[in-house]
C-alpha cells in the first residue's frame, strides 16, 4: 500500500506539525482497531492462530538457510504481539491465558 507523503516541505513547522497529529490519529485508530478484535473470542483466537503459525513461541533454529524464513515469520509473529500489547497491559496476558493447557501454551 502507498502512502503520501504527510509533509511535502520539512521545513514547514505547520506541515511537520499537522503531519504528527495525523500518524498519531492514524496510530490511535489502528490500536482502537485491534482492542476490537480482542473484545471478541473469535478475533482472539484469530490473533492466536496466527501467533501460532509464526512460530512465535518456538525456537527458529534450522541447519539450513531455512533459519532466515523461520525467522522472518517469527519477526511478524512479534509485530504482532507488540501490537497486541500495546492495545493494554493485559491484552497479551489475556491471550495465553485463554490458551494455555497442561503447562504449554497451546501453539
């Protein structure tokens, strides 16, 4: 997806402002828009299945050039736990709890 440029003179003190108070709207939007999802138990386990198949709880290790693929899916996996995290201090806590079994996190 293509963004345009916010600021098209940097030394414009009114465009670089106007241009924070936009990312900051957008940035409040996309983490009211995850707080959406994890209001609901399907978009949690959504969310999970996810972080499941980024193998973001295991270890990437390969012996082969594997390793940076494994480590690249893992990379999103923790995007999107930070994500996650920063929509509240529980949100993450909420996540694992709802999916932990027998003393492993189910993933």
């Amino acid at each position: 997806m293509s963004k345009e440029a916010l600021v098209k003179n940097a030394s414009s003190e009114k465009q670089v402002s106007s241009a924070k108070v936009t990312e900051k709207h957008h940035r409040n939007q996309e983490i009211e828009d995850m707080r959406q999802i994890l209001n609901s138990a399907a978009g949690r386990k959504v969310i999970w299945r996810i972080l499941a198949e980024c193998k973001t709880f295991e270890t990437i290790w390969h012996p082969s050039a594997a390793i940076h693929y494994n480590s690249g899916q893992q990379d999103i996996g923790h995007w999107l736990m930070a994500e996650v995290a920063e929509t509240g201090p529980e949100s993450l806590f909420i996540l694992m709890k709802e999916n932990y079994k027998k003393g492993e996190l189910n993933v």
